[in-house]
C-alpha cells in the first residue's frame, strides 16, 4: 500500500496477461524445447547436489550417533574427564545444526522437472492453458520465469515487466478501467483554493493537478469551494483521463482510439484540433481492462488483450 493512493491490480488482469505471454513465448518459439531441455539438465544436476548433500548428511549422522554411543556408555564416560565431555555435547550440538541445514536444502522443493514431464507439460499449455490447475502451472512457469515486476504509473494504467530465464524481458503496459483514487493532501486543497479564487482556468488547474481527472478535480471544487470551478464534463472520455495517463499513453505508443474502444465512447466532435469523445452512450458493464504489449520487433501496440 502507498501512502497517498490504493496500490491495487486485479490478480485476474496480471494472470490473463501472463498467460497470453508464456502461450505466444511457447507457440511461436520452437526452441522451447532446447529450453526445456536445458532446464532439466539444471533439475537433474539439482538432484545430483541434494544426493552429495544427502550422503554428507549420513556421514555427519554417523559420527554424531558414535559420538553418543561413548557418552551414553557408562565404562567408556567414565575415563572421559569432565572438560572432554564438555567438548563433545558441543561437537554434537555443531553437528545437529549442520545437519538441519543440510536437510532443509535436501528437502527444499525442486525449481525445475524432469524433462519427459516438462515436455508433456509444454504440448499441454501449447493444446489448452485452461487444461491445467493453476498450481501445476506455476510449478511449470518457475522454470522459465525469474519473476514479474508491476509498476504503477498513472490513475489507470501499470507498466509490467516479465523475466524470463531464457527469453528476453516481455515489456507493455495495463489499462485498468478503474482507475485507483488518489488522497488529497492538505497541501492539494490549499493549492485547489488558491486556483478557484483567482479564477485560474481549466488547463491551470489539469497542469497543477496531473494526477486528478477533470471531473475528480471539479467535484473537489464543489466539495471543498462551493463553486464547480470548471465544468465537470462526466460526459466526456477525457475529463475521466488525468494528464498522467495521457503522457504515459503516448509514451507507450497506445492512441486514444483504443483507450475509447474500451470505455465503448463515440467520437463527438473536434475542436481546436481536439478530439472529444462521447461516454454518453457507455455500457459500463463492458468496458473491462486491457494489455497493450511493447514488441520487440516493431513497437506496434495496435493488437491489444483483453
């Protein structure tokens, strides 16, 4: 959790946009196999250490239970003197905490699997990803996936990052339809007055506030003022985009045209070579979030998931 704002995406939203990333990594790229092949070489050299971990283990075993044996024997305890016993219960002690250590590596579940059920499981994902429960699929994707990095960047969107351990980094960007509501500072409210009482206009107020929407800056208007310093304009797609959101959209390359699709708005009008866009006629139950991946090849984000 930020403190000024609710750091929150949709499991559902980051789970679809994996999803669609490991299937295009596994259908497109035919050396996933050379890939499966060469992590389970790494599975089977793992196996190979927990072995030599194992049988270390059995040795250290055995001389901490022969070690036992001779305090535990009253004949042999006795010519032991009182500091060489001593030694011993702490040589037996070093010994117990060396071989906890090692049994939990021994017993640490494996990153990778055995090649046969690797490659059962890639034909598998590569026929149908919904064919599997989600459990085996994170076992599976542990061994192609170091980890996946969320950012937030703006009210609505998130930038993503995917590493993968034999592919390159999978970039793009997630529109969410709702966007997280940032707090108002103190601060923000004195700034907000300020602007309303010199009159200040609409683009002062979207230029000292890139973080509010139009329309979340005129209810605070209302709210903290009394007075709807710039129109509210709920009508409209871009009172809903704060200026935040804008940048970053034109800095990944997605155009308002899909950003509208999304939201189901219309174009209404341009002015002053601006375009409006109607959210009048909206179905709000269909607008739903959306990935706009960053390609390697072309940069070309017209293909977008939802």
């Amino acid at each position: 959790m930020h403190p000024n704002r609710r750091d929150i995406i949709p499991l559902k939203t980051v789970e679809t946009m994996f999803q669609e990333l490991l299937t295009r990594r596994l259908l497109t790229d035919e050396r996933c196999y050379d890939y499966a092949q060469a992590a389970s070489a790494l599975y089977a050299a793992e196996t190979k250490d927990k072995e030599h971990v194992q049988e270390t283990i059995n040795g250290l075993e055995a001389r901490r239970r022969a070690i036992l044996d001779d305090l535990e024997n009253p004949e042999r305890r006795e010519k032991m003197s009182g500091r060489t016993i001593e030694e011993k219960y702490a040589k037996v002690a070093d010994m117990e905490g060396e071989i906890a250590r090692l049994q939990a590596v021994v017993n640490r579940p494996s990153k990778y699997i055995p090649l046969p059920d690797l490659m059962s499981l890639i034909e598998q994902l590569r026929r149908d990803w919904n064919s599997l429960d989600s459990k085996t699929i994170r076992h599976f994707t542990m061994v192609f996936c170091r980890g996946i990095i969320l950012k937030p960047l703006s009210n609505h969107l998130w930038g993503f990052t995917v590493q993968w351990e034999l592919w390159n980094d999978d970039t793009g960007l997630i529109w969410l339809n709702v966007g997280d509501k940032y707090h108002w500072t103190p601060e923000d409210i004195q700034t907000l007055k300020a602007l309303v009482a010199r009159k200040a206009t609409t683009e002062d107020f979207l230029a000292t506030f890139p973080k509010f929407s139009q329309t979340a800056i005129s209810n605070m208007c209302v709210r903290k003022c009394g007075v709807r310093a710039i129109p509210k304009a709920n009508h409209r797609l871009d009172a809903y985009l704060t200026r935040q959101d804008m940048h970053i959209l034109r800095e990944y390359g997605v155009s308002i045209d899909q950003i509208a699709l999304l939201k189901g708005a219309v174009r209404a009008k341009e002015l002053s070579g601006e375009e409006y866009w109607s959210l009048a006629y909206t179905k709000r139950e269909d607008c739903q979030d959306a990935i706009f991946f960053v390609d390697r090849d072309d940069g070309d984000n017209s293909a977008v998931i939802r």
